[in-house]
C-alpha cells in the first residue's frame, strides 16, 4: 500500500476559469446523496474474510480474482451497492477515505505502477477523477517551463518527496463559503509515469455548499528548485 503527501501553499489567484471535463466525471445512481464511506469499509472487511485468494500464476492475479469474488458477493448485498460500484467503476477497491463535509475522497494504488490515484464523489453522485484538461497558453511560468521542456504536460499525477506521506487535498474555503479541494498535479517533461517531474499545479476542485461539483481550476504554476533555469 502507498501513502505519499506534499505540502499544498495558500492559492493566491485562479488563473483559468473554471473547467468541468465530461470524460473526468461519472454520474453514479448509487452514489447520490453522498457515500456512505463507513458501509463500504465494512461490506470490504466482511467479504474480504470469504474470497480467499485462489491460486493463480502471480501476485497480481491472484489480487484481482480476490477482488472479484468480493464484488460478486456485494451485488448480492444491497447494504453494499456503493462497495460494488466503486470496483465496477475504479477497477479497484478504495484504500482510504476522507470527509470533506459533504464531500467524500478516496484513493486507490494502481497494481502496474504504484501510482496514488484519487477520486472525489459529490452530492449528486458524481464520481470525478482528477483532469489534465486546462488551457495553460497564458500562463507565464508554465510556458517559461515550456521553453526547456518542449514535451512539457500536465498529469493527474501528483507531487509527492517521499513514500508515505499524505497525498489527499487541501480544503480551502473562498469568501461565498464555496470549497476547493486542492492537489497538487505534475509538469512532467512528456505525459508518462517515468518521465521527470519539472513544475507542480495547483489544480482545484470546486464544489458549492451543498457539495456539488462546480468545476475545476489552475490556480498557480511553480517550477521546481531543482530545474529553475
């Protein structure tokens, strides 16, 4: 299991507009209302105890065939459709939750390179994961970054400095008591997982008071220490 985190700053300005990405977001019939993170943690530890991992060529696929015993014996559980669906949707079952009001985030580890990846979930029983899709051309850091890196993408990956510490956003409250939940996204010279990391976004996901999904939003762009020119 990985657990990383980076040290989020106070976000000064938007610097794009708000962006709502129809390929980073389900609409989840299951999930309306909000989930019920204390029942999927559950409904996991009960049907973890009865799918024993089969015997298989691997590690991976042993994991896997557990995982879809589990999610067959959840479907048969109403108390456990949330459970279910987050396999069916994600591939994976959640490692951690957290509350942010009305909002629920949870992450998974990806088997094929260990990557942290979130999700949030609002009101309405949107799942969203995380998007690349901002227009940065008038962002002077991000084309100073450019100049250097001509592959130069944003990712969904995040910034981490170490294993272990915590990746999941920061809550920042604005003035109309709307939310941002704030991560911190990579420059990376090319769009792959080895590729060097050389800036850092400040990407916001933001939700009103009732905690639906309004959209997302760059608030800033840093290089990193290491690769200023």
């Amino acid at each position: 299991m990985f657990h990383k985190s980076t040290i989020l700053g106070v976000c000064i300005s938007i610097l794009s507009s708000l962006s709502t990405n129809a390929s980073d977001i389900q609409q989840v019939s299951e999930f309306k209302g909000g989930l019920d993170t204390k029942k999927i943690l559950s409904c996991e530890k009960q049907y973890e105890k009865g799918c024993s991992k089969p015997k298989s060529r691997n590690f991976t696929e042993g994991l896997i065939q557990k995982w879809d015993c589990m999610e067959k014996k959840m479907v048969q559980d109403k108390s456990c459709t949330q459970a279910s669906q987050i396999y069916k949707k994600t591939g994976y079952f959640p490692e951690n939750f957290r509350q942010y009001g009305p909002i629920a985030v949870f992450n998974i580890t990806t088997l094929a390179d260990g990557q942290e990846i979130f999700y949030l979930v609002d009101t309405q029983g949107k799942l969203i994961s995380l998007s690349s899709d901002f227009d940065l051309k008038n962002n002077k850091t991000y084309l100073e970054i450019q100049k250097k890196y001509k592959d130069l993408a944003l990712t969904t990956l995040l910034y981490f400095k170490k294993i272990h510490e915590d990746l999941f956003p920061k809550s920042h409250i604005l003035p109309n008591k709307n939310q941002q939940l704030i991560f911190q996204q990579t420059l990376r010279d090319g769009g792959c997982v080895a590729c060097a990391t050389v800036g850092i976004a400040k990407v916001a996901y933001e939700f009103n008071p009732e905690g639906v999904f309004l959209g997302s939003s760059v608030l800033d762009v840093v290089t990193l220490p290491n690769h200023k020119k």
